[in-house]
C-alpha cells in the first residue's frame, strides 16, 4: 500500500531516531516516484470540508499533506500496519488498524464523502482488488467520491517504483494496474459508476495516474 516506506527500509529509518530521520528522509526518498504536491493539489476539491477516510494511508503522508489545506468535519486513517501514520501530525485524526473495512467496528455505519485509495491496489492481489474496491464504495456518502491513485505499468520511472517495492521496500505483492484496466474493473462492479480521469495530474507526474468514481 501507499506504507509506510514499508518494512525493511521503513524499519531501519525509524531504528535510527526514534521516527525522526524517518520524517526527514521518507519525503525526499518519495519525490522520485510521486509529487504529493501536485497530487494533492490538483485532485482534492478546493475547500473540502466532508467526511474523509483514508485507506491503506501508510505513513500518512498523503494525509498530512491534504489536512494542511483542507477542513474535514471527520477524518478516519485505516491502514492494517499497526505503527502507521507516523507522518500524520493532525491530533484530530482517528487512526485505525484493519485491512478489510469490516474490522473496523467504528466506521461500519458511516458513509464517507471522500475515500483515498492511494498506491493501494497495486499491492493487493489482482483476484482481491473487487472486493476491496466495493468494500470502499460502500462507504461512499450519495455524493461522495473515491479517489484512487496509482501507477501505470509504463516508463522507467514506472520501473523504478517496481524496484523500489520489491527490493528496497520487500513488499511481497506489486502489481501494477493501467488506467485502461482500473477503469473496466470499476465499470464491471457497476457500470453506472462515473469515472472521472484527473487527466492535468495524470500528464504532470505520469506515470503516476488518478480518478475518481461516483455514483
């Protein structure tokens, strides 16, 4: 997932200070594969202030990133490693542990009007991406959308982000999904899903891609 930089790099940065050096280097380290910058700024509504659920956050990031310009009335972070969220410094923020959103007695009755999928699925199992993908529109309020990000299988930087997951992050599934597909996938869950392709995003920090579905 969007992890934290996950177990054997991540491991030895936080090792080193107590989560300190992990704060300093982890963004420079990440520049190479995406911009959080761009990506918050040109894919998160201007002004937000719903409900927001962060899933498979990882380090948080993504998150903190977002919170510093933006308002939510309730934010939820889940992610199944227990000791993510290090970059998160939003006291506001309700950290929870869990894969599947169902273990997650909190939220089983709340919808949400935005959902962050960032670098997720390339990390589940392509037979596993439905469900995780409906478990996740299931939370959607009625005008709520789902923002997934991730990286198209194209490009040396792409291959870069490959290495990077499984050699320097050891993380044990990395497959990534075209925008071509991820979009199919989500029309096969419900056709009458919109999808909508931040296509400025998209050029700017490729091969790094993002869209949102609605209802």
């Amino acid at each position: 997932m969007a992890r934290e930089l996950n177990r054997s790099f991540g491991m030895f940065l936080r090792q080193l200070g107590g989560g300190g050096v992990f704060q300093i280097i982890a963004p420079v380290y990440r520049r190479i594969f995406i911009s959080i910058n761009l990506f918050v700024k040109m894919t998160i509504p201007k002004g937000f202030a719903g409900s927001l659920l962060d899933l498979g956050g990882g380090d948080g990031a993504v998150l903190n990133k977002l919170l510093n310009s933006t308002t939510p009335n309730l934010v939820y972070f889940v992610d199944p490693t227990p000791n993510a969220g290090l970059m998160i410094t939003n006291p506001g923020v309700f950290k929870k542990n869990g894969f599947y959103l169902h273990e997650v007695d909190e939220i089983k009755n709340l919808k949400f009007d935005l959902i962050l999928l960032v670098d997720v699925l390339h990390h589940v199992e392509p037979v596993m991406r439905n469900a995780l993908l409906i478990q996740a529109l299931d939370r959607l309020s009625a005008t709520g959308s789902l923002l997934i990000k991730e990286v198209e299988p194209k490009g040396f930087r792409s291959k870069l982000t490959f290495w990077a997951d499984v050699y320097i992050s050891r993380d044990p599934v990395v497959f990534f999904v075209s925008l071509e597909n991820l979009t199919k996938l989500i029309h096969e869950i419900d056709p009458k899903l919109v999808v909508f392709s931040h296509k400025k995003y998209n050029k700017r920090d490729f091969p790094n891609y993002a869209i949102s579905v609605s209802y």
